[in-house]
C-alpha cells in the first residue's frame, strides 16, 4: 500500500473518531456509574524522575481498571432493543470485566471472548460480574475469529475493546478529570495497546490544551504501536511476549490515525523497566498497580531529560494483578 492510499484510509476511518464534545458528553452519560478517581502525587517519585508528576489513578476506577469508562459509555449509549440483544467483547481481561459489569448495570447479558493465558484474576472478576467467558487463542487474528463466530451464535452487539468511538470517548474522560485536577500540564502519557485509551486520552488532551505534548508508553515485547507509527502503516500480525498482558493488543483501524495525528511518541520500556517502576509505586505511593499500569512511570524514568523539569500527567490505568505472582517478579528482581 502507497503513502496516497495510507492517508485516504487514514482520512475515512478519521470522520467515525470521537470529537472532544463526544468525551464531554461521555462524562455525563458516565458520572452515575463510574468513579471520578484521585491524581494523587509523590514528592519521592518527583525526585527520582525529575520532575513533577500526577499520576490519574484508574487503578482504583471500578472493576479496576480504566476499562469501565469506555465500557460503560458504550454499554448506556445502546438502545434498549440492541442491548436486549445481549453484548460481546474480546479481551485479555480488563476490558472483558469492564463489559460484564456495565451490562450487569444496564440489565444485559454480556459474553468475553478471552485468551486462554488471561490472569486467572481477571477471569474471576469476569464471572463474578455475571458474564460468559468464550476462550481462544492468544493470537489478534484467533480473537477476531472467535468473536466473530459468538456474534453469529448469540446475535449480541460488539463493543470492541479499542476501536470504537464509544469507547475511545470513555476512555477520554480520565484526561478530562486529570487536567482539571492538574492544571497546566506540559505533558500526558498513557499506556497504549490498541490504542483506545490513548486516543481517548491525546483528544481530550488537545481539546483542553492544544499545545499539551502526548506520549505513548509501550512494552519492548509488544511494540508494535511505536513501529507503526514509526514505519507510518499499522502493523499486525506479531507474537507479543511480555508481563504487560494488558498491552498485548494491536492498533485498530480507527486507532492508529488518531495517534498518527496526535501523539508526539511512543516510548518503549523493557518488561525489568517495568516492574521495577510497578514496585516503587507500590513501595512509595502504597498503591496496588499492575505492570501495565506502571509503564508510563517506567517510560518516564528510562527518558528523564524528556520530561526534566516539567509537570507530567500519568495515566496508571489498573491494578487487577496476582498478587502472588507479583511477589515472584519481585523476588526474582531482588535475587
């Protein structure tokens, strides 16, 4: 595919992208049901990083996880004959407990298409907010088949995890929170796997300031959104290996040109990076996070003179993890 046809496909998938008056609204539609969570700070992390910092913690969102903000903004945009229908999803686990719960909300029945290898954690919140897990593959393409199959079974509607501007406009209202707690940001960094919180968060970012920089944070063995970018075509297709098993997803195709249009850089870090950054938010800051939710925090201090001296805005966007697998990473980095 040449360049001329990139940006017509670009332009087209742009026209369905939410519009910052889109995560306003989704605001409204979602201030019944979700949590306006803390942007709390750490005056020990500011000095490790350099400098200061205000980490928006959707850790504490619920279900856990930033998930329920788009989740629940598509699940209560549905009509009532198309929610009756029932709701599918694919997902590595938040964003599948973050449909099970908002469809629990809206009296609607909800099936996940979930990988095999999803934290057994995140499958019991699944089950627990009353939905039906659908195993597959760990493979994009295996989830895609899957999904498509159960679809065809139930007749449910898709809520896709990522490329959907319900769920991007969800997402976007974490930005919105953290800005009018912090204001005057020079920067914003989100996690980014599919790229639906990103997109979310880069929107509302520039809807609020359009000079506020916005970086992408992304595991080493999941990279396939700073190529992308990179290369200037998405990428798919790829074996992901990392503890990150919330950022093992591809960019969509509604996604990837609002990066391209948004976004200043994705920033990688390596899976030590990572879980390095998740012990000292625990350590330091007495908050049960996730490794991907620390990747920002990693990003950060892997590119101090980036960030020197300016105000900075992270998205920890959950904390559902094994706590006994936890406590392996971290002996195994203190052996």
């Amino acid at each position: 595919m040449n360049a001329h046809d990139t940006q017509t496909l670009d332009a087209v998938a742009l026209a369905d992208a939410p519009a910052y008056a889109d995560i306003l609204a989704a605001a409204a539609r979602i201030a019944p049901h979700a949590h306006a969570t803390p942007v709390l700070t750490s005056r020990a992390l500011d000095e490790l990083a350099g400098c200061r910092l205000h980490f928006k913690c959707e850790n504490l969102q619920r279900g856990g996880a930033f998930k329920f903000r788009g989740a629940c903004n598509a699940v209560f945009s549905l009509s009532d004959e198309q929610a009756a229908r029932g709701i599918v999803t694919q997902s590595s686990g938040n964003h599948g407990g973050a449909i099970a719960l908002a469809a629990r909300l809206r009296g609607a029945r909800a099936t996940v298409v979930a990988p095999h290898n999803t934290p057994k954690v995140k499958l019991a919140a699944i089950r627990a907010y009353g939905a039906d897990v659908v195993f597959c593959e760990p493979a994009q393409s295996a989830r895609d088949v899957m999904t498509a199959q159960v679809l065809a079974d139930t007749g449910g509607v898709l809520v896709h995890p990522f490329n959907d501007p319900r769920v991007i406009a969800g997402q976007g209202t974490a930005t919105l929170e953290l800005m009018a707690a912090a204001p005057g940001l020079d920067a914003v960094i989100a996690p980014v796997s599919g790229g639906g919180l990103l997109s979310g968060t880069a929107i509302a970012a520039h809807g609020g300031d359009p000079a506020i920089a916005v970086y992408g944070a992304e595991p080493q063995g999941a990279r396939d959104a700073h190529d992308s970018l990179a290369e200037g075509r998405r990428i798919t297709g790829r074996a992901t290996d990392t503890v990150c098993d919330g950022l093992r997803a591809e960019l969509g195709t509604l996604t990837f040109p609002i990066l391209r249009s948004h976004v200043r850089e994705v920033l990688l870090v390596d899976d030590a990076q990572a879980i390095a950054a998740m012990r000292l938010i625990w350590e330091r800051m007495k908050l049960v996070v996730e490794p991907s939710g620390a990747v920002p925090l990693a990003a950060v201090l892997a590119h101090r003179d980036l960030f020197a001296g300016r105000s900075v805005g992270l998205i920890v966007s959950g904390g559902n993890v094994d706590l006994d697998q936890a406590a392996h990473w971290f002996a195994a980095q203190a052996s």
